[in-house]
C-alpha cells in the first residue's frame, strides 16, 4: 500500500513492478483507474502500479487533487482549462464525470 509523508517536498512510495518508487505528488498531471491497477501520468512519465484509484483518493491531500471521473483524480495545479464536461491537462482533455460535476466546479473556484 503507498505511503504519503508530509515533508516540504510530499512523497507517496508506490510500488512499480518489483521496485518501490518515491514519487512527488507535485509531479504528477493526473491518475488513471484501470480495474485493479492505476496509471500515473507524471512529468517523468508514466507508472503502471497495482492500486485501486480509491485508495489514492484517500491517500492523496484532497486540497491539492480533485475525483472528476469514476476513472480519474486530477491535480488541481495542473489543470490548464476546464468547462462543464472535462479539463485540460498537459494537452489531454480528461472527461468530468455526471456524479462529480458539482463537486468540482464548487471546489475549482476555490
């Protein structure tokens, strides 16, 4: 199970294949669900990892991420654009979900 440390600088340990990977939650564009596996797009690239995206939502600081999509959470900093039905994000534009619609353009104004 990751592993999210407060530091100046927030790391969640993820485990990549065999290998543990310190990861900066200020690096990262978005998390996709994939059943049982998730994929991190991140500015060094993306990481394949066994986790369910509902544990992430729970690990991650809900002030710096946003669930839009049954299949996604966002970085709020990252987001470029968004209108009524998806955001912008490093080029890609990810769907916002009927369920979270709401919730996100209420917190996005924060």
């Amino acid at each position: 199970m990751p592993t999210f440390e407060e530091q100046n600088e927030q790391f969640i340990t993820m485990k990549v294949g065999k290998e543990n990977k310190q990861v900066n939650i200020n690096n990262i564009y978005f998390i996709e669900g994939l059943k049982d596996y998730i994929k991190i797009a991140t500015t060094e690239g993306i990481l394949v990892v066994y986790e369910r995206l509902r544990t992430m939502e729970n690990i991650l600081p809900e002030s710096l991420f946003f669930r839009i999509h049954k299949s996604f959470i966002v970085a709020k900093e990252q987001i470029t654009n968004w209108n009524a039905n998806s955001v912008t994000i490093n080029n890609r534009d990810i769907p916002i979900g009927r369920t979270y619609k709401n919730d996100f353009l209420e917190r996005v104004k924060d």
